[in-house]
C-alpha cells in the first residue's frame, strides 16, 4: 500500500493544505516529487512526518507528456 511505502504516481499535501506533491521517482532513502512544475526531494521519513497521504494520481506520468497529434 502507498500509504505505508511511497510510490510512483501518489499524492501528498503538506499540513497546512496549500500545496500537493506528486511522487515522480524513488531513490535511496529519497521521493522526488513535483510541486507545482518545481521538483523537490524530500526523505522518506520526512514525507511521513510531514505530509497527509492522498491516494493514488488518475494520472500517469506518461500522459502529463502526451502531446495530441494534428
């Protein structure tokens, strides 16, 4: 379950509500998210402590990039 271990495509919001981060990739001890076109990275254990998980985006990462053709 994402809630327990982050993974690729999941939601979280800080405590304060202003902002949502997408989890785009997972390294050693590390999430990278996106934030509102900017990329952090933050410790897992951090992501717990600080942030509410969300759920699961209904989007992927591929189709943030699909570009339509004419």
């Amino acid at each position: 379950m994402s809630k327990e271990k982050p993974e690729i495509g999941d939601i979280w919001e800080n405590k304060t509500k202003t902002k949502k981060y997408y989890v785009v990739s997972l390294g050693n001890n590390y999430v990278y998210c996106l934030v509102k076109g900017a990329g952090i990275s933050t410790k897992y254990y951090d992501l717990f402590r600080n942030y509410t998980y969300l759920g699961k985006s209904k989007v992927s990462i591929k189709e943030l990039f699909d570009v339509a053709e004419d």
